[in-house]
C-alpha cells in the first residue's frame, strides 16, 4: 500500500536506503537503493521552551536560527502552532500519543502513561521501523513511559554526563559546574550513534530528539552570550532565574536573560545542524524531518518568568516547521493555527499507521502537499502540579484566542472567559469582552465539543488500563527535581 501522496522528484525512480554503516559526525556513507514502496524515516526534533518568536524564520532578526531558517525554507513552516500545554511532561506526552494532556492523563509530573494508550514510536516499530531517541530533559525518564515502542531509549547519558560535577559535591554548585550542564553536544553525539544504528539495519527509522538547553537556566556556552550581549556586568548569569520567585528582574536584567536564552536557541541551532547535516548525509531524500518545541518561555510579558504559569502566547507559540525534499511542498508557509499534537495525526496519514487506536488532532498533510488546510480550533492547557483542579484553558483559531477557567468542566460550570484578538493584539494584553460575543461563543462552542469528547476518551482508555504512579529511580527522581519539577505524588490530582 502506498503511503502519503507524494511530490515526487522523479516518479518511478528508486528510492534510495540505508546500507549497513558506521555513521559518525563528518564521515556518514552514503546510500544504496532498494525498492519504492519503503515508508518514509522520520526525524523528530524537540526543542525544549523554544518560543516562536525568537526565531529567525518567524521574524525575529536577531540571527540565533540559521540553520531552522534553512529548513523552514526547504519545507513547510507552521506560522501559528500552539502547544497542548505550556510544559514539558504533558506536552511532550501529547506530541508523542497525539492526545490533550486531559485524556492522556499525565499532567501532574508524576504519572505513568496508561497501557492502553499506544504512542508515536510503539506505532512505527510494529510497522517494521527501527526507533530510537535521545532526550536531555530528565522528565522524559522511561519510568513514565516515553521509552514505548523505541528499541533504544536514551534518557540518562546526556544529563547524568553534564551534570555529573554538580551531583557528586555535597556543597553547592559553583558557578563552573552549572555552566557545565550543556547537553546539546552529547544529544547530538548520542543521536547520530543511534543512527549508526538504524543504518545497520534494514529498515525505515524513527529518531525522536530532544534538546533541552534552551530550558532555565540559561547558561549556553560563553561565545553564545557574547553573541547576543557582550558588555553586561549585572547579577544575572543565566542560573539564578528560579531565585526570581517568578517575577521579572530589572530591565537591563531582563534583556540579559533574554540574550542568554536566545544564546541558547543559537546553541542548539548549531547542534541541529550537525545532526541533520548527519542523517542527509545517509538518507536526506527519504527523510521526513519536523522540527516542533513543547512549549514557550515568558519573560514578564504578563508578570512572570519561566513557563507553565499560563496559557498566554509567549507559553503556548511554539515552532512546527516540516522538511521532506521530494515529499513535501518547499517554501510553504501556512497560517492556520495548528497544535504539536498534531504530528502524530499527520504521519498517521503520511506513512501510513495501520489501525491505529483513537486520537486527537488532525492531519496537516494536506498543508504539506500545498493544499488549503480546513480551519479548526486548537485547544491548549496549562497542566500543572498543585493547579490541576483550577483548570486554565485556551482555544484559538485563526484570529481569536479564547482564555477559560473553570474548575471541572466548562459545561458544568460558568467558566471565566477572556476573549484576545491576536490581528490587533498579539501578546494578549487587552480582552474584548463585548464587541465579539459571536466570536466567543463560536469559540466557547468548541471548547464544549472538545472537552466532552475528551472526557469520553479519558473514559475509555482508563476503562482498559488506569493511569498508574510512575515510579523512577533514585537518579532520574534527583535530576527530575533539579530541573524544578517534582516526583513522587500520586497521579490523578496534582496535589499541593
Ligand atoms: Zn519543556
């Protein structure tokens, strides 16, 4: 069976593939041929906290991007993608399961995905695919289930590498040892191992990757701080944000902070270049490479700092670009707003996955092919420890973006609404309430739609298999709480 309807270069010609090989950073052989009918590889890029903004192919003119700008430009770039939620642990289990964080359950940090839900790569792997990830966020451990359906899984070298001074000291860490927690070098060093394997083999792989480094603290290597703010000789070195308590710094401060995270974003721009420079190098025309975040990063825009506080545009904006050469429309930029969780639906389309279980989202291949994409509202979530019976909410399509709160659900309960029109207001600082009642009811309407059909999902895959309590180790629970997240509560409420 055929899969997705491709722009194919040259039609009937072989389609190149992987021979077995040694591949490593500046020495990937090349390819031999094999038949026609070989699915696709895919390469997933997860850049973490990388708001859209701060890119250069979505405006910014900064240059901390060459190299996504370069890909955006082969490919397809999603000008309005918004995250399922505004942090790590739910989001990322939503771009992988292409579930809202409301049916797949994990929204507390603490949880284990439930059994009955099967994810991007268990998905691939039954279709024959080899697949492999590496990720540098110790919240993507495999005892919360990220590792299903990857024949290899790292979640430990990268973190456990570059934080290795910090975690055998007992006093605190210099200022030395945290600027050590770099992990983008060993994520691409770990990733192009992986696909030393995958090009051992035999068949289409699945790459998931996660860079971390753009997550606080904001200590990239020094030349990427001169870079963007050379003459600063303020308190702020990029590992003190959390003592902020949230709140912004003075604006010197603040556009120091800003210029160490736009360091960062430089950084792991580098990084991805030597990483997709090494799969072109084994397999650039039966790649398909997307490139998304899990969420954005606030910088006192509405009072606060860091991510996971809200559902505002600085949290939600994420990056989707997708680069497939000869699959894919290039140059394309498309302007209706789509969710991260939406990959899974697409590549559900574009492999194509056989049978799969229910899921959310929908399939972008038709923006892919260079077709109109239907509008449709993309809902978003702040899921968050010690916050989860207060629900905070966010729907937005092509011009509105509608705010809830609402304890339980928005059917049962007045929910507090605020309606933003991001045409004349983008960063969300000015709610309309009275002039565009159509708009927020049509808005409030799909809400309604998504969260009673959510909670009918909800039902159904804990019906077959709960969510149950994670249980990660020792070192991953130590790493976990290092980055500022907690472990070890029971799933279901957040507590707190
Ligand atoms: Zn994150």
């Amino acid at each position: 069976m055929r899969g997705f309807p491709l722009l194919r270069a040259s039609s009937g010609a072989p389609v190149l593939f992987l021979a077995a090989a040694t591949v490593a950073l500046g020495t990937a052989p090349r390819v031999a041929c094999a038949a026609d009918d070989r699915p696709p590889n895919v390469v997933l890029v997860v850049i973490d906290t990388l708001r859209s903004d701060h890119l250069g192919c979505y405006g910014y003119e900064r240059g901390t991007s060459p190299f996504i700008d370069e890909l955006a430009a082969e490919g397809v770039l999603f000008e309005h993608c918004y995250s399922a939620a505004s942090w790590t642990f739910p989001a990322c289990m939503s771009i992988l399961s292409g579930l809202l964080p409301i049916v797949h359950g994990c929204e507390c940090g603490t949880e284990r995905l439930s059994e009955a839900i099967v994810t991007l790569p268990q998905y691939l792997a039954r279709q024959g695919y080899y697949c492999a990830g590496v990720v540098s966020n110790p919240h993507l451990d495999r005892a919360f289930g990220f590792a299903r359906g990857f024949h290899d899984y790292d979640d430990r070298t990268a973190f456990v590498q570059a934080s290795a001074g910090l975690f055998r000291a007992d006093a605190a860490p210099t200022h030395e040892q945290v600027n050590d927690i770099v992990t983008g070098n060993v994520v691409t060093q770990r990733a192009v191992s992986l696909l030393g394997n995958a090009v051992k083999r035999d068949q289409p792989f699945f790459l998931f990757v996660l860079y971390f480094d753009p997550h606080d603290s904001y200590v990239p290597p020094a030349r990427y701080v001169e870079r963007f703010d050379k003459g600063y000789d303020g308190p702020m070195d990029g590992t003190n944000v959390a003592a902020l308590r949230g709140r912004p710094p003075a604006k010197r401060d603040l556009e120091h902070l800003v210029a160490r995270y736009d360091g960062e974003i430089a950084y792991v721009d580098d990084q991805l270049r030597r990483l997709v420079e090494a799969v072109d190098r084994v397999a650039r025309d039966e790649t398909i490479t997307i490139v998304v975040s899990d969420h954005g990063e606030a910088f006192g825009e509405h009072g606060h700092m860091l991510h996971g506080n809200g559902v505002h545009r600085e949290e939600m904006w994420t990056p989707m670009i997708w680069r497939a050469p000869g699959r894919i429309a290039s140059g394309r930029r498309v302007r209706e707003p789509v969710s991260n969780l939406d990959v899974l639906a697409t590549l559900a389309e574009m492999v194509p996955i056989r049978n799969p279980r229910p899921y959310q989202g929908r399939s972008l291949a038709p923006a892919l092919r260079g077709d109109p994409l239907a509008p449709a509202p993309v809902l978003g979530l702040r899921s968050r420890p010690a916050v989860a019976t207060m629900r905070h909410v966010v729907v937005a399509d092509d011009r509105f973006r509608l705010h809830a709160r609402f304890e339980h659900s928005p059917l049962a309960e007045g929910a507090v609404n605020q309606l933003f029109d991001i045409a004349k207001d983008p960063w969300e600082r000015n709610p309309i309430v009275d002039r565009h009642q159509t708009s927020a009811l049509r808005m409030r309407r799909a809400l309604d739609e998504t969260w009673r059909a959510s909670a009918r999902l909800y039902e159904q895959y804990q019906s077959e298999a709960p969510t149950t309590a994670a249980r990660p180790d020792k070192v991953a629970r130590r790493h976990i709480e290092s980055v500022g997240y907690m472990a070890g509560r029971l799933p279901g409420r957040c507590g707190g």
